[in-house]
C-alpha cells in the first residue's frame, strides 16, 4: 500500500492472540490459551528501533514497491539497525519484532495477527484498550492494545481508502471491506464517545459449502438437497435470519448451484459475496462526497441492473426500498433472483418486505403489495443464530398465494429444539412437514429435477414416520 495515502502508523504498545488451531463453527472450543505479556524492555526496544527506521527509510522510494518487496526493505534496515546499535535479541524476538514493525508501517498494525486467524469469525475493537473476537460463537477478550486512539484511527482510515471510502470527524460512519471480502464497520468520534469503535465480520479463507453446513449440522441432508435444487431450478428465493446468522454465507452456498453460464449481477452496499461463475459483474453502493453529492443507492444499482441483460440479481442485502426493485426484477423475468434481509422468521419476512416498500414512500394499497409479494417470491429460507453460538436453518417455507388479504404459507421443513447436552450445546433435529409436492414441482419439472425432489422429500419424511 502506498505510503503516501496514509501517515505511518505509530508504535503500537500491544501485544497479540497467538494462532490456534482451526475448529469447525459448530463446535464449542476452548478459549485460546493466555498469552504472556511482553515486557517493557521489548516496547522501549521496538520504539527505539521504530524510531531510527523512519529516519532512515524513504517513504517515496518506498511506495514504489510493492508489498513483498517493501517488507524485505523493512527488515533489512531493521536487522542493520539492530546490528549497528548492538541490541541482544534471540532468533526467536527478533523475527518477532520484525514482524511487529513490518506490521505497523504497511499492514494493519496490531490486528494482522487476529486477520490471519481463519478460527476466527469477528474482531471488534472498542477503543485503543480492548479489543475483543468470536471464536465458535462466542465472544472472547484479548491481549490486543493499539498504542492510542489516533494509531487505531490511522488504521481505520488505512482500511477504508482502500475501497475509496474514507472516515474523520465530517463522516464519522464508514462501511468498507478487506480484499479478501471481510465487511468491516468504522464509527468514529465523536459519535463513538471511547474512540473509534472497529468491527470485522471476516469470512474464512476456505468458502463454506452445503455439504460442510450439513456436516456442521446446520441443515440436514435432506434439506441440503432440497436447497440445492431450489437453486438449480431458478426458484426467486429470499434469505432470511438475524444479524450474524450466516444469511451470506448461505447465500454464498446458494449461488453455487447457478449454472457456469448464466449471467449474474450482484449489487452490495461493500461487495462481500464470492461467487464462483465465470460471468459475474460485482456493483457496490457509493456514499456522498464532501458536499453530500454523488451518493449511488441500492435503488439505483438495482434499477440500472435491468438495463444489463441479467439472468439472474443478486441483492447482498435488502434494507430498504430498493425490495420494491428486487420484486420487480423477479417478477420480470429474472427467476432464480436472490436476495437477504433482516426478520426472525419467514412470517416477519414478507411483513418487513412489505414495510420496506412502504417506508420508500410508494402509496399501493397493501393488497396490492402483497399480491406483488407472492407473485415474485417462491421459496423463504430462515437462518437463525442459537443461544449456544451455533447457526441452523430453521425453516424453508413455501410462499403460496393470497386468502383474502392473507399471505399463505407453507413449511417444507423446519428445525425443533429438543433440549440441551451437558455441556449447554442445544440438541435439535430438522424434520419435514410431510409436504409431498411442493408448490414448485412443475419448475423442478422443467429442469429435469423433480425425480431428486421427491426422493429428497421422501428421505425427510422418513425419520418424521419412524418417531411415529
């Protein structure tokens, strides 16, 4: 990254979560072993050494480089100036301090250590003083200290130039992403009354895929296959759960089912999902400038979607008027289209779409709304976060037609809670409601599906008819 967009970062006074081992989300690890303070001679040691590189390295020259380069540059004037000023370290601290420093001048400071855990499913730093992540669902306090608010804020801003985006005392709210697609929240002072708040909701390296949420238990397999051919068969599906439920990832998961061939245009407000189609065009949401101009909406990117020849739309996250859009868009031809939102359950679902639209100031009567509703939406797919930190598919819900003024609904299959084991892990199982023909049997039809729907019914009413 160039050196110029940003100041150099200033010694960090912390000392970091070591790696540990990898465990699967479901699972309840251990909390990672404490890690040893570092001692005041290592902070003077480094803030010494800091001291001397910055007056020794050209920051111009240095920009030119690029990343691998730049670190080698680093450490070897850090080596010289150890050598020079007859400073005794073992191996072992002197990679360590290398590392440290290299950190703080390109990458993101004291936070590089917790970005390379893959174990890891969120880091939030409130204030320069704590810093806290969630590992296998729950959250855990670390060892991680920035040497003051103004390091944390260079490191803030350091993120979200990145993607053109940028945070201060004028905009103190930023949404912005890493490279690898991590979403991550800025709120700075003085809105953020302890310093600036820092959250990164990060994504593993190795993409979740269907069957390893089967293999995690949060969905049978049964339901994996009914989900996999709800994607292959173009069903309009609306992922639906609260914050942290894996709606992305499942999502994620959906898409992979699109055929190699098909053009799909995704539109995000910070473009976090992966999808793995050779024709994939990728639109993100733009913030107003300085002057409050120039602010691109979720409404515009999906209205000039249409405009694109899509196959299908994909709509990161639906927070607003632009649901008015996505229902368009699926009920114009663009089947298979997807889309997330915020509801605690497929009921909540349609009634928050229903108030999106509503809230974006168009005057249609509701039943009106709602007929639009279930023209456009098949099939709604609830995600829900338990108490034990453990994520599950709760339901995949059918949206049938209208009864009057009333949205009908119907469960293919939904997730009991059964009790808990010992150790406060919740035991549940997903059965199925006994729906022998759901109501799209002729899409499956067309696409040559409805054989493997049928066994994948018959196989979920199997256990429902043995407990029996």
């Amino acid at each position: 990254m160039p050196m110029t967009a940003a100041p150099v970062a200033r010694l960090a006074e912390p000392v970091v979560a070591q790696p540990v081992a990898e465990a699967p989300a479901r699972q309840q690890s251990a909390a990672p072993p404490p890690v040893p303070q570092k001692s005041e001679d290592y902070f003077r040691t480094k803030s010494m050494i800091f001291g001397a590189l910055i007056e020794a390295i050209d920051l111009a020259q240095l920009a030119r480089l690029d990343s691998e380069s730049a670190r080698e540059e680093i450490r070897d004037i850090v080596s010289e100036i150890i050598g020079l000023k007859n400073i005794v370290l073992s191996i072992a601290e002197q990679e360590e301090l290398l590392d440290d420093i290299c950190n703080d001048v390109l990458g993101y400071g004291p936070l590089e250590p917790l970005l390379a855990r893959d174990d890891i499913a969120d880091v939030m730093v409130n204030g320069a003083e704590r810093t806290f992540i969630e590992v296998a669902g729950k959250i855990q306090l670390t060892s991680v200290r920035f040497r003051d608010n103004a390091q944390l804020m260079n490191i803030c801003q350091r993120i979200v130039s990145q993607v053109g985006r940028r945070v201060d005392e004028a905009s103190p709210i930023c949404d912005a992403r890493l490279p690898d697609g991590s979403r991550v929240n800025v709120i700075a002072p003085p809105l953020a009354i302890d310093g600036p708040c820092l959250t990164i909701r990060k994504f593993k390296k190795d993409k979740l895929t269907l069957e390893q949420l089967v293999r995690f238990g949060a969905i049978s397999p049964e339901g994996a296959k009914i989900l996999q051919i709800i994607g292959k068969v173009r069903c309009n599906v609306v992922i639906s759960g609260g914050t942290g439920s894996g709606k992305t990832t499942l999502l994620n998961c959906l898409t992979a089912y699109i055929e190699q061939d098909e053009r799909v245009i995704t539109c995000e407000d910070a473009a976090e999902l992966q999808l793995q189609q050779p024709h994939v065009v990728r639109l993100e949401t733009r913030p107003p400038n300085l002057e409050g101009q120039g602010a691109i909406t979720m409404r515009d990117l999906v209205k000039n979607c249409l405009r694109m020849r899509p196959e299908r739309i994909i709509v990161g996250e639906v927070r607003g008027p632009e649901a008015f859009d996505l229902l368009q868009a699926m009920n114009t031809g663009h089947d298979g289209s997807m889309g997330t939102l915020h509801a605690n359950s497929p009921r909540e679902c349609l009634s928050r779409i229903e108030s999106m639209i509503t809230m974006g100031g168009f005057t249609l009567p509701s039943r009106t709304l709602r007929e639009m509703i279930t023209g456009s939406v098949d099939v709604i797919v609830q995600a829900m976060r338990l108490r034990d930190g453990s994520r599950r598919i709760t339901h995949i819900t059918e949206v049938l037609g209208m009864e009057g003024d009333v949205i009908i609904t119907q469960d293919l299959m939904v997730y009991d809670i059964l009790g808990e084991d010992a150790n406060g892990k919740l035991i549940g199982r997903h059965r199925s409601t006994g729906v022998g023909r759901p109501r799209f049997w002729e899409r499956a039809r067309y696409y040559g599906e409805e054989r493997a729907l049928a066994a994948a019914l018959d196989a979920a009413a199997v256990p429902e008819a043995a407990n029996e």
